[in-house]
C-alpha cells in the first residue's frame, strides 16, 4: 500500500450475483443514491460484466439498457438521464493520463463517470472512487466487491450497504 494511499478512508462490502439480472440490479441499485459527479472505476476480466453492470447503472439513471454497449471501439459514450452517464472503456488503450481524450473533463464533471479497465489509468490508484470490482465466482456466479476510497465515497458505499446487502 502507498503513503498516498493509507491516508484516504477505505470502505468495502462485497456481494454475489447469480445472474445478470441481480448484477444489474445492484447497478440500479447504486444509481439510486447516486447525485451526480461521481467517478466509478469497473475492473474485472473481460466477460465479467463490467458492461452488464454499467446497464443496471443506466436503468437506474432513467436511461434504456439497450442505449448502453461496451464502448471498446467508441471509448466515450454519452448518455442523458435523470443525471448524465459517461460511460468510458479504456480496454483499447496502453495505460493512458488523465489528460489523454480530455478523461480528467468527463472525470471530474457533474456527471457519473463510469469507467471500465479503470486499473488501466495511469492516474487510477490516486483518485478518490467507487472502485467496482467484479469477478469470476462460477459459471454463472460473480463476485461484486464495491470498494469505496476517499471520505465521500465512503458514505455512498455505507448507504448501498445500509439500504441493500
């Protein structure tokens, strides 16, 4: 762990989903409580269900899921809902700043910024988030950890805990 890292509020809860129905439900889920200008970071193995997730997040933002598609070729897609997404895939690029695609204007807006291969951001390991990591558990198991750093975060994850696990 790094100096940078010890000083900032760490809080986490994982749970399981045994569908993609339950993993975008706890997307929905977390948009509830959501109020605009967040920064999620989705890491997980390709096929994990970054992109499923990221579409419960959308329903629950008051978008249709079927506007939502992995971004890998487009990167950045925009989406107007009851708060605007940005739903970013950082899959094709070799660990890029912040000031590449102007990332740190999407980042830091009063959208929610979703971001999947968030790990591959250079800048990643220094930004206060929802850090969404979901992972193999079984055929059709997955293991979603949200893991909150920085104090604001932190109660957002508290609350997604208090109100659903």
């Amino acid at each position: 762990m790094t100096a940078t890292m010890t000083s900032r509020t760490r809080t986490s809860f994982v749970i399981e989903t045994r569908s993609a129905h339950q993993t975008k439900m706890w997307g929905r889920r977390l948009a509830s409580i959501l109020e605009g200008g967040e920064l999620l970071g989705l890491v997980g193995e390709l096929g994990a269900g970054k992109t499923v997730f990221v579409k419960g997040l959308a329903r629950g933002l008051n978008l249709r899921e079927e506007e939502i598609l992995s971004p890998s070729f487009t990167m950045i897609r925009e989406h107007r809902g009851r708060l605007p997404l940005y739903h970013i895939d950082l899959y094709r690029l070799d660990h890029p700043m912040l000031d590449d695609l102007g990332l740190r204007e999407y980042l830091f807006s009063d959208a929610v910024a979703a971001v999947e291969w968030f790990e591959r951001l250079r800048e990643a390991v220094e930004l206060d988030c929802i850090l969404i990591r979901i992972s193999y558990a079984g055929a059709s198991l997955r293991r979603i950890e949200f893991e909150a750093l920085g104090d604001r975060y932190g109660s957002i994850v508290e609350n997604l805990k208090a109100r659903f696990a």
